[in-house]
DNA sequence: CTGTTAGCGCCTTCAG
DNA sequence: CTGAAGGCGCTAACAG
C-alpha cells in the first residue's frame, strides 16, 4: 500500500507538500501540485485514515444507537440520517442495543476510545452522568444537561389529532402506546390526551404500558377488551396501529366506521397500503436535519441549541 | 484524556507493561497486573482506538452496503448481522447507497483507506475489478472471483412454492418480480418459474423489470391488468406482494379463491400482519451468519468458503 | 512556496 | 518478567 513517502519520493518533493495538496492546505505552486497529483492517481494512493485520526483527534463518525433497526420508525430515520450525515462528511456506525443496557453504556467508551466523534441516541433507557463533553443528541429523550433533545411537538400533533377524532362525532376515545422506561417528549401525546379528554366528561381509557417491539398484538387485543366501548383511539405507533386495526376487524368492528383510529409516526406508507392511516406524521427529513445539525455544531464546537422541537404533519388517510 | 504513558507513570511500570496488561499479551507478574489494573480503573483509562488501528492495521469494523435500510428486508437482515458482528467484536459501518454507483465505489477507498476490514455487499448495481485482496462478501451476487457470495437456495425454494401453488390446483401461475441491475442469485427464482411452467403448457405470464423501491404498487398494478387470468402468482419480494394483494383486492378479487399469492422473503410478519402471506422466508439467522463467518474468515486470514447456500423455510399462510 | 521535524498513542521487538 | 526504543502514516509548525 503506497504511503505519503512513496508519493513524496516519485514526485520529488518532500512529504510536507504532499500533505499540503492531499488536504487542500497551503500553498503549493500549480506545478507541483499537478505533478503530485498525478504520481498519487499512478500509485492509487488514498490517506490512511487511522493515521489522519490519531494526527487530528477526529474520525468522521458518528454513532447511531437505536433499540433495533428492524423497525419502521427507526430504519426510516436512519436512513435520513445516514443521508444527512453523508453530505456532511459523516460515517455512520450502526449499533442495535436491543435494549441492552451494558450495549447502551458501550457508547461512551466508543468516544471515550475516540472511535467515533459523537454519537445519537435512540433508547428506552435510563442514562445517568453522561458528560456533557462528549457530542451526544438524543431523540425525545433528555439525557441531561448539554446533551440536545430533538423532538416532534409531540402534545400539540396529538391536541390536532384528537379535536380531528372529536370532529368525526367520537364520544368516547381511546389512548395506547407504549411507556417509555425513561422520561421522555412521547409522553407529551398521553399529556395531551388527559388534557383534552379531560374537560369533556368522556373518561380515560389509557393503555400504557412498557412495549416490546414484537408484542404489541398482545397489547392491541387487550385495549379492545378492556375498552371495546370506544369509537376513537389514538394510537402511538405505526406498528401497534396496524396490530390495533387488525384485531378490531377481526372482532367484526368496521373501520372507520365503528372504530376511528389515528396512528403517530406515519411511517408504513411505503411498505404497505391496507388501509391508509390517518396518521400523524413525523417529520422524518427535518428531525434528522435538525439531530445532524446540532450533533455536528456541538463536534465541531459551535454553539448548539440545547432543545428543538419539529412540527408533525396530520395525514387524513382512510381509518377516520 | 489519560494515555498509556500516564497509566505507567502512575504505576511506576514501563509503558510496555502497561500494554501488556492492556492486551493481555505477554508475560506479567499478578502483583504488577493488579497495580496497573487499579490505575487504568482510577484514571478511567481506555486504549486510543485509532493509534491501535494505525499499529496494527485493523480497525474491527465492518461495512454494510444497502441500497437503502429503509426496507424490510434490509432492515431485518442488517439486525442480524449487526448482532453476528457484534458478537465477533466487530463494529458495522452502515451505508447507503440508494443506487448511486459513485457512493458504492467509495466502499473500496474505505477499505483502501483502512476504515474497516471488510465489507458486505447487498447492491444492484454492476462492479468490475475488485480485487480480490480485499475482504468483501456479497448477498446473491457474483462479483467476482475470491468474492464469496452467501445467497438462499432460490430455484429450490420456488420450485417448492410453485408445486404447492400447483397441488392448491392453480392452473395459471404468474411471475412477478424486480429485475436486478447485475447478474444475480436472484434470477434463479425466475428461472425455476421457467423450468417449472415450461413443460406444464400454462404458458408465462412473466413480470421482470427494474422495480426501485417505492414503485412497487405500479407494477402490482400492471401484472394483474397484462395477466387478469392469473389464479396464482408467485411475487418475488415481500413488498410487491402487500401491493399485489392490495391491489388485487381493489379489483374485487378475493383472496385466496380468485387469487393464490406466495410471496419470497418473508420478513413482514413483525410489522404487519393483514394478512399473514404464505411466503418462502428467507433464514436471515442463518445468511447473516454466514456472511459474517465467511466475511472474518477471510479477513483473519483464514480458509473461506467462495459460495454459500442457505435453505429457506417455507411457510403456509392465508394466500393460498 | 517547500522540505524537515516532532510528535499523535500504541504495539512490539530487544535487551536487561 | 520488565523497561526502553522504534516506528505505524500523517499533520502542523518551523525554518529556509
């Protein structure tokens, strides 16, 4: 493999110079800059990056943790994410904690280690003490003091989604979702249930409970029996929609018909089609602008805004 | 940030010592081990990730390319083997390379580079001329001699899929699927079409065109205006076959009884579930284990295997 | 404008 | 069993 010296010496220059044309830096006159050029297109020559990382104290990388990839919501991001992250010049180092928490903790030995620059944080967990020094954003979830929080304005998406629900003519409306294991903005949308319920005399009927990724069928039947009495539900989650939508058909109930379902995330469009969710939409594209974007400032020491909120989209679709 | 030769002042040992003790190499004595082991957990010392690259040339990182990870099947399969990976000590680099040829090409810079010890390969696009000193591994494709290519045992499975369609008394199968942009173990499906219906006097009714992702539904559309006759169709990939059964029931087609579907992959089943397919599902288990093995072997230096061939299972389900 | 030099943090002989 | 020394490939500061 051709090295920096191997360039230098063909082309008869000292190894300063390469330097200088390889990184654009300096000044290095029109001539040798062609020459270097193209001894380094001859020999193939391409910088080892372990060596520019230990120079320079930067790798380029970013970790991305979610709980698992093989999820909608999170193979969609990701995918916006890594995008926005190429156009930046950003590498994506993938980790699936699956809920681990020892998987979890492993980031902060990955910067400590200087493997990667920053990190982004998709968990269910808790995290405690996470030095503000390291670049790390987090989606919905506040990890602590300097440690940026993306969200969607989860409450006042969930406040449109139920007046839509309450317009329709529903009297009585439902709430499921998962519970969170940490404190976290989706428990803004149940936030914004209670509130507007509230005042309405209609009762709460609240599914919210820790939800494995696999098991929400089970938690889909279990709102139906416990609240089958309902003609609208606000569902957190794609998937849990689906599960939800299922097992009311199966029960005999007409969508929308008996039963009025709102998702949020809005995600499933592109992998399926029966039926169209009325869904609150995340703003995929501008949630990850706004996690690179303030993830980068933080690596590169610009000033970082500490919170930031991206409006949702509401998607009239075919279950309302 | 504390470095090797802080944990050794500390310790009052060589720097050397300090690195045996760190990598477990060499010989120590107990007592200076846990010397060294109390100072490296006092100063929170961990390794430099990128000076043991540059020393040793080994970054234990392995990247992924996909066309996009926003997509069951590579979603499901990049879980997988994140988690092979992981257990092995090794870290996935993920990219997505959304079918741009200039992005794919990077991937041998990147190993050229020394930013990961290998990669895996899922991609439509052609690649000539990758040499083969380096560690890659394909999914279904041939790139090339020394390139192992892991990939399910296609012309059986549909073979299988095709006689149950068959023995369900079918008597007007069809084939739809996407046309990869390359040579590909993918074609095999086609091909067992072929065979299968040749000497059957069905005659084909054959869909086989580039399908990107997201433009499924047109052609699910299509196949059933060019083939109205169909009562059974085998639809290669889980995608087109949600949008064939959507877009089959549109048009007043009842399924199973109009129409039989047995689609290949089977890697919905966690995120839908209306209706559960009859599916040729691809063992991702088993793939992605023997990517990853196939992958280390050779970048360890060890024998590897050029062609891998997995059983899929195949599963009976409601369309048929 | 260009060559030389001194490390970045670690691993690995090589003497002791 | 342990310390010292050289160098992995590159960048950046410093003389020319």
């Amino acid at each position: 493999m051709a090295g920096m010296k191997d360039v230098a010496r063909f082309a008869n220059v000292g190894i300063g110079t390469v330097s200088r044309v390889v990184n654009g830096s300096g000044y290095v006159s029109d001539e040798v800059r062609d020459r270097v050029n193209k001894v380094i297109a001859s020999l193939n020559y391409t910088p080892n990056h372990s060596a520019q990382s230990l120079k320079t104290q930067k790798t380029k990388m970013v970790g991305l943790f979610v709980p698992t990839i093989n999820h909608p919501f999170f193979a969609a991001i990701a995918q916006q994410i890594e995008s926005m992250l190429d156009k930046n010049g950003y590498k994506l180092m993938l980790i699936c904690s699956q809920d681990k928490v020892e998987k979890e903790n492993g980031i902060i030995k990955l910067v400590a280690q200087n493997r990667m620059d920053g990190a982004i944080f998709f968990t269910h967990q808790e995290h405690k003490d996470i030095s503000p020094k390291y670049s790390i954003v987090a989606l919905d979830r506040h990890l602590g003091e300097n440690i940026p929080c993306i969200a969607s304005d989860n409450y006042e998406s969930t406040q449109k989604a139920l007046d839509y629900l309450l317009s329709r003519g529903c009297k009585k409306i439902g709430y499921i979702g998962g519970k969170p294991g940490v404190e976290s903005e989706v428990s803004e949308r149940l936030r914004a249930y209670r509130d507007t319920v509230a005042g309405l005399g209609m009762g709460e009927r609240i599914i919210y409970e820790p939800i494995a990724h696999g098991t929400e069928a089970v938690y889909a039947e279990k709102f139906l029996k416990l609240y089958g009495e309902c003609d609208g539900v606000f569902v957190s989650g794609d998937v849990l929609a689906i599960k939800l939508y299922s097992a009311a058909i199966r029960s005999g109930r007409r969508v929308p018909e008996d039963l009025k379902i709102i998702s949020f995330d809005g995600v499933m469009g592109n992998w399926m089609d029966t039926p169209v969710f009325t869904t609150v939409r995340q703003n995929l594209c501008k949630l990850s602008e706004a996690i690179v974007e303030q993830l980068i400032n933080k690596i590169e020491k610009r000033d970082y805004l500490q919170r930031v909120i991206v409006p949702c989209d509401f998607i009239i679709g075919e279950t309302t």
